[in-house]
C-alpha cells in the first residue's frame, strides 16, 4: 500500500478527510473561545472598577 493508496482510503478519503479537518476546527474553536471571551470580561471588569474607584 502507497501513501496514495491510504490517502485516498477506498474512495472515501474526501469524507474521511474533512470529517477529521471539521472536527480539528471544532476542538481549536471549543479551546480558543473562551480564552477570547475571558479576556473580554476581564476587560470590561477592570474598566468597570476603575469607574467604581472614581466615584466619591
């Protein structure tokens, strides 16, 4: 068997292929999301409290 040959895995290597291409972007998003939304929280938090610290 070939590198051609396992690539193309019986006819099915485009469905096998980009099953494994989606599910990699669904695991990079599902880690990468919350970091991006916890650093916007964080955001909002700090300039949040700086008001607070502003108020007499």
């Amino acid at each position: 068997m070939n590198w051609n040959q396992w690539l193309n895995m019986g006819g099915y290597g485009a469905y096998v292929w980009s099953a494994y291409g989606l599910t990699a972007i669904v695991l990079v998003w599902n880690w990468l999301s919350p970091l991006l939304r916890r650093r916007e929280v964080m955001r909002k938090l700090k300039s949040w409290y700086r008001q607070e610290e502003r108020l007499p």
